[in-house]
C-alpha cells in the first residue's frame, strides 16, 4: 500500500489530540456565550480566561496582551493598518522583501492611501540586516515589521536587533512570528517587540484562529467594530472551542520545544546528507540559524512543480514555495530577493518537518526523490 507522507507542516499541522479533546466539551455542551451574563456562560468564560493566561504564559507577555483573532493573516492586517493612521506626524512603514503576503498586501493597501512603504532587500541567506534597517529607517518611520522566521526557507531574523533600532528611532516593532510560535522559544518582553503575529493551524492547534499579541500602552485602533469582546478591540463573539484548542496545542507544543527540535534536527541532517551523497545537483535555502524541519531544496534544472506531483502520486507532501503561492507560477519573491539562481530556482521544492514525522518517512523521501531523478 502507498505509504502517506505528510511534509508540509509549514502549511499546516496536524491537530493535536489533546487539543481536539479539550475543544470538543466547548462545541457540543458548553455552548454558551462567553459574554452572557448567566451560568451557562461561566464555563466558556472562564476557559477564555485559562487560555488567554496560558498564551501568554508560554511567551512570556500579560494575558492582557494577548488579542484573539482568525489567525496569522487578520493578526498582522491589524497590526499593519491599526497603527498606520494614529501619529499624523509619521506615516512610513519599513518591511522587508521576504514577508508574507499578509504583510506586503496589508503594506500595499498603506501604500495606496498614501504612505511610503520601504522593503528592505535580504541576504543570500535571507537575512534582514540591521545595517539595512539603519539606513531606511528616520524619524518619520512609524512602524517597521519584519517576520520572526521565513515560511519559505525557514530563516530567523535577527529580531531584538532590529527592534532595539526601531524603538531607538521612535517606531513601533511588529513581527509576523507565525512560523516561530511552538517551535522556537519566544519572550516577547526579551525581544522588545510591540506585536506579535500568531495562527494556531501552524503549532497542531484548530485552523482559523490565532492571536495578536499587543504590547501594554501600544497605540492601535481597533480591528473590528461592533460587541465589546477582546477589550473591547477586536467585536465578535469569541471561538471559544478554537481558543481552547490553540492554548492547548501551543502549551504542548512549547513543553516539548527542545525535545522536537532535537528530533527535527536529526531528521533533516539524516535528508540532506543521504541526498548529497546520492550525488545529486541541489542547493538548500535559507540560514543556518532556521525553523526546525523547515528545508528549502533547489535542484538543478529541474522543475519544482513537476517534482511536487511526482511526489504526490508517491503519497508525499511537499510545497514548491509558500502554500498561500499556490496560483502563482513564478519563481516565488522570496527566492528571487535571495538572489537565487534561476536554472535552481525553477526546481525549488520545500519540505517541513513537524514533530509527528519519523525516520523511517525520511527513508521514504529519499527512495522516492532518488526514483524520480533516475528516470531523467
Ligand atoms: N504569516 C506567515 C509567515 C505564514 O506562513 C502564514 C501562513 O502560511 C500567514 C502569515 C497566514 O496565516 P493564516 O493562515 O493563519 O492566516
């Protein structure tokens, strides 16, 4: 039987079990709306609390601090659009070449009302560097946001770094860290960060909901208008089951952070040594300092798309770049701002690994990409 192999945990995870329990008393029995003022309510009421204080907990913020959303693309619109119009002193916005399209088209709709929108180029290693940052920024910078890590290739940015440069300029930090949070250590009060983007489906919790994290006395307007749920800054009643499954999982998640990234480590060095020796023509993207389990491949002349359903009529998972890209057919903007070579380019695909992948899977991936060259 074709053996199913998952390989695109960047995409998407897997839900954990445990959260899928936790979630299932909130959709069938305890229904009620946690703004209500009866006893039906104090249940979902009280585990919107529990979560919002083990979120917090597990980034070291206030729960407070802590902003329930749709997910990654809602929490970084509002980060970008709700800070954008409140100095009228300051307008621009510095983001960097490598974003997610949640931030450069948040970006682009500034940009269309008439703010000045710099993207910072990157390294060949896809890093933002502060002596880029140095040279945009000035006292007319509002906001700058750069992501945590790379969905594409994986990389971490130097964040504190840059923040510390932001904020000595007088301008807020924002970073989409939704391919960082539950799988790398995040202290938002060591960082400096003023937000903070997450999205539950990327750390084995429910898809569609996440979390904007918002530093104490940060100025943004409100996202949504209406009831006066999440502080009265984000209107609609709250997915309390999704809520409770997103703390769950992160919590999870960030108990077992070293453990899973030893496991990562060892899976991805055992991929591309076996793929080296097999003698093949590829290059890896990305920094050294990445995601766990995040491993951008390029082959030689090759065609990535190709590859991708070659490995999927094998059973296997994989992203020729980001999964949001799916229409687009170009060389992804990511590869292009690393200034990667285009006869690699063309054949890019990306694996992540996601803690429930096992060796025996690595082998698999090996067999099969070694079958697909040799026909050629
Ligand atoms: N930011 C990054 C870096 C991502 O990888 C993604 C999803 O792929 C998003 C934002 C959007 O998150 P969501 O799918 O929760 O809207």
């Amino acid at each position: 039987m074709k053996q199913f192999i998952y390989a695109d945990n960047a995409a998407t995870t897997k839900l954990d079990i445990d959260a899928f329990e936790a979630m299932k008393p909130f959709l069938l029995d305890e229904y009620g709306n946690a703004s209500q003022p009866y006893s039906f309510a104090r249940k979902p009421k009280q585990a919107l609390k529990e979560a919002r204080a083990i979120i917090a907990q597990c980034i070291n913020a206030e729960p407070e601090e802590i902003y329930f959303t749709s997910g990654g693309t809602e929490s970084d619109n509002w980060a970008i659009k709700g800070v954008a119009f409140t100095d009228p002193e300051k307008h621009a916005i510095i983001t960097s070449q490598i974003e997610h399209h949640a931030v450069l088209r948040a970006c682009e709709d500034i940009e269309k009302l008439g703010h000045p929108v710099v993207y910072l180029p990157v390294t060949k290693e896809g890093i933002v560097t502060t002596e880029s940052l140095n040279s945009m920024i000035t006292t007319s910078t509002l906001l700058v946001s750069v992501m945590y890590a790379n969905n594409e290739i994986g990389t971490i940015e130097p964040i504190k770094e840059l923040c510390e440069i932001a904020h000595r300029n007088g301008a807020l930090f924002h970073t989409d860290s939704v391919q960082a949070v539950g799988h790398v250590h995040i202290d938002v009060k060591a960082l400096g960060v003023d937000m903070l983007s997450a999205s539950a489906h990327k750390f084995n919790g429910p898809k569609g909901i996440g979390f904007l994290y918002i530093k104490k006395g940060t100025p943004i307007t409100s996202y949504a208008s209406g009831g006066a749920q999440e502080f009265d800054m984000r209107a609609g009643t709250e997915n309390v089951a999704s809520i409770v499954g997103m703390a769950v999982a992160l919590k999870k998640n960030c108990e077992a952070i070293n453990e899973n990234a030893k496991h990562l480590n060892m899976l991805e060095a055992t991929l591309i040594d076996r793929l080296s020796a097999a003698g093949l023509d590829f290059v890896r993207n990305g920094s050294s300092k990445h995601i766990p389990g995040n491993i951008s491949l390029s082959f030689k002349n090759r065609d990535g798309e190709v590859l991708l359903h070659r490995l999927d009529l094998m059973g296997i998972c994989v992203s020729t770049g980001a999964a949001c890209d799916t229409v687009n057919t170009k060389t992804s903007h990511v590869l292009n701002a690393i200034g990667l070579n285009q006869e690699y380019a063309q054949g890019t695909i990306r694996f992540s690994l996601g803690k429930n992948n096992v060796i025996d899977e690595i082998n698999h991936i090996i067999t099969a990409l070694k079958s697909i060259f040799a026909k050629r």
